[in-house]
C-alpha cells in the first residue's frame, strides 16, 4: 500500500502540475488575446485622433489665412484713408508723393523717395540753407534748428542708393512707407506741409 499510495500521489501531483499548466497556457493566450484587442482599440483611438488633430490644424490655418487677408484688406483701406486725409496738404507734389508710396508697383515706391528728396532739396533751399547738392545743404543745416537732421540723412543715403544702384537695390513697400514717414516728420516740422 505505499508503494501504491505514493503513485497515486505522484499521479496526482503530475495530474496538477498538467492542470495548472494548461491554465497558465490558456489564460496566458486569454491575456495576450485581451491585450491585443486593447492595444488594437488603442491604436484605432490614436488614429482617430491623429485624423482629427490634421483637420482641425487644416480648418485652423484656412481660417487664419482668411483672418490675415482680411487684416491685411482693412489695413490697406485704413491707410488709403489716412493718405487721403494727409493729401489734403497745400503741396501738390506731396499729394503726388502718397501716390506713388500707396501704389502697388514697387517703382512708384523708389519713385515716391526720390520725389520726398527733391521736395527736401527746395525744403533747404526754402530755409536759405547753402549748398550745390542736398548732401552739402544737409553737412550745413544747423543740428539746433533742424532736430531732424539724422533722419534727414537717413532718407537722403536710402534716395542716394536707389539713383545709383537702381536695378539692384531691393525696396520693399513697408521700408519706402518708414522712409516717407520719416520726410514727413521732417516736412511737417517746418510747416512745409
């Protein structure tokens, strides 16, 4: 008898060792097959959110190149209407210089600095100001009476290098609106405008 009740033992524990093996085996598929549905639900979930997340940024950057073209369009008629108030100078030629300033031909802009340069030009010879060109008339202006006399250099150097370097100077519609803004500071410190 214990011959036989250490084999029916051993059976039995073999018989366990069988049982919880075919467990682990089988919950272990059961575990790896519940982590591949998760992981599957998951990765359709990112997708989904990826998909959206590029129509939103599309839908995103059309409105906001719709928003800028329409600030850009408000802006362009805000400054037509501050260059029709500021037209409404006495000086022709100063009309004549928002003209070309606010026209779309990027000439017209060299054009527009090149005109505000010759009205400084009779602006100096208005004040009696000495000299065969504009540079001697400006190295002459006295620093005390005339508070913008670097911005008169300024702009006269940019006119310089448009009249020698035309072809290759490079002038864009915001650099030629700082610049006639800076002749009209000084225009409008001395009441020639």
């Amino acid at each position: 008898m214990p011959d036989q009740s250490i084999g029916y033992y051993l059976t039995k524990f073999f018989e366990f060792l069988q049982q919880a093996f075919i467990f682990v085996v089988s919950s272990t598929t059961g575990f790896y097959i519940f982590l591949s549905i998760v992981s599957i639900f998951f990765l359709f979930i990112m997708a989904y959110c990826g998909v959206r997340l590029i129509e939103i940024r599309k839908k995103e950057h059309e409105h906001l190149h719709h928003e800028i073209i329409e600030y850009a369009h408000h802006h362009a008629e805000q400054e037509k209407a501050t260059a029709q108030k500021n037209n409404m100078s006495d000086n022709e030629q100063w009309g004549n210089v928002l003209q070309y300033v606010f026209s779309g031909n990027p000439s017209d802009w060299k054009l527009a600095i090149i005109e505000a340069d010759n009205m400084l030009d009779k602006l100096m010879d208005h004040l009696g100001i000495k000299g065969e060109n504009l540079g001697e008339k400006l190295k002459n202006a006295d620093k005390d009476k005339f508070r913008n006399i670097s911005a008169a250099w300024e702009v006269h150097i940019i006119r310089n290098k448009i009249a020698h370097e035309s072809g290759e100077f490079e002038l864009s519609q915001h650099e030629a609106k700082r610049v006639i803004a800076l002749y009209e500071q000084i225009f409008r410190e001395f009441g020639y405008i």
